[in-house]
C-alpha cells in the first residue's frame, strides 16, 4: 500500500528552493520521501487542497491553458476579494497585468548559428514560461546563435514534468518527462546533439536528475543520456563565450549587441 505523504505549503517552498540551488541534497531528500511512500496508511490532502492542485497541474504545464487561465485571472482580479480562499486570491493578485503573444521561435524549427558553426544544442522551451515571458527563450536563442550554436527547438518536447513532480504526482511527470526524453533523442539521432540548454533553474533540476527518475523504466538509458546532455544556460556558455567577447566586455554585453 503505497502512502500519500501530505507536505505542507512550507516544505513544499522549501523543496523548490532546495531543487533551484542545491539538486544533490534535492535528490537525497525526494530519494527519503520516496521510501517513506512506498508503503504504510495514507495521509491524504484536504479536499479542496487536491482540488486545487489538480488544477494547476492540468494547466499550468499546458502553455494554451495557462494563457487562458492568466487572461481569466486578469478579468476576475476585480473580485478577488469575494473569493474565500486566501491562495486563490494571491494567484489573482500574481496574474500579470500585460500578457506576451505567442513567439513562434518556440515552434519545432532550426536555428543556423550566426557564421562557424561551433556547437548544435536543443532548447528546453518550457511551458509557464512560453505563456508568461517569451522574451527568455528568445534572448537565449539570439545569443546563443552569435556565439555560433545550431539552436534546435525539438518537436514532441513540452513540459519537463518538474512542476507536477514536485507536486507528487509521479505518473503525470512521468509521462510529460517521457515525451521530452524522445523529442530530444530523435534529435540527438537525427543531427547529433552537444547539450540540452536550459534556462530555467526549475526545469534543470528536474532534467538532470531524469536518470534517477527512470532508473527502473524501460527508457532508462535514454533518460540517462539526456540528463547527462542538460546543461544550464551558464553552464553552455562556458565554452563557447569567451572567444566572442571584446575589451571589457561581458556575456551580459553579448546579449544586448
């Protein structure tokens, strides 16, 4: 009988934080919650908790959804104050006033590095991020190219799974994690890939620890490959930046060029 562990608010923020700075002791703790899961009586979320929860899950990792959902928010912000829960009312005072249109740069397509070709990379789009701020993955791509990488944006990838992981909710991480494991190695197959490029702390935790998450699934060695192919953006650009930048001049400068 497997348990469902009710984490409180608290040890949830706690856990984000701690994936975003520190992903060994990350892995050591969910490693912990993972064998207290296996087995004993359940500690079920409140109701409207699981409600809730549920609903961010089936949307926030959905970018058509989740504008939506913002735009929903931007028309109710006005009654918030009749909403009677507290968390419903500070995700409508969060909702951005000014949503982004959609960038195509985060369609399925290829981007030809800005003169020698000196690595190809696939970039994890994400999800929240493709409906809340586009300007991200388009900064990334333009800099990316001058210090001349192949920007690949794999067709079939979507959410990394790492926010309904964190979440507890294994089976739906699974899932949205399996499909970006097999866009990214078709690319890899396909054209050959140097690193996976990641710029949100978020999603790089999770995807590096892919070889974890899979250990004992039939995709395992695939997951293995593209943990070990995920790289942060600072991390990609070690090895490539220095050579482009002028007197005085930092990666910061490259960007706004």
């Amino acid at each position: 009988m497997a348990w469902e562990l009710y984490l409180t608010d608290e040890v949830d923020a706690w856990l984000d934080g701690l994936a975003a700075t520190d992903i060994d002791s990350y892995r050591q703790v969910v490693a912990g919650i993972e064998v207290l899961a296996e087995g004993g009586p359940s500690l079920g979320r409140p109701l409207v908790d699981r409600l809730l929860r549920a609903v961010l899950a089936r949307v926030i990792p959905y970018p058509g959804r989740f504008r939506l959902a913002l735009l929903g928010a931007k028309a109710a912000r006005p009654f918030a104050r009749f909403l009677p829960d507290a968390r419903l009312r500070a995700m409508l005072a969060m909702a951005p006033k000014h949503i982004p249109p959609v960038s195509r740069n985060d369609d399925p397509q290829v981007f030809a590095a800005q003169g020698e070709r000196r690595m190809r990379v696939a970039l994890l789009t994400g999800c929240a991020q493709k409906a809340l701020n586009t300007d991200i993955n388009d900064a990334t791509i333009r800099l990316l190219r001058r210090l001349g990488c192949e920007v690949v944006v794999a067709r079939g990838q979507g959410c990394c799974g790492a926010l309904t992981h964190h979440m507890g909710k294994a089976d739906l991480a699974h899932a949205q994690a399996a499909a970006s494991i097999r866009a990214f190695m078709a690319e890899k197959r396909e054209g050959g890939l140097d690193a996976i490029v990641i710029n949100t702390s978020g999603c790089g935790t999770t995807v590096k620890d892919y070889g974890h998450m899979f250990r004992n699934d039939p995709l395992a060695e695939a997951a293995a490959t593209v943990a070990g192919l995920a790289k942060d953006i600072s991390e990609a650009l070690t090895p490539v930046s220095y050579t482009h930048l002028r007197a005085h001049e930092t990666v910061l400068d490259l960007v706004c060029r």
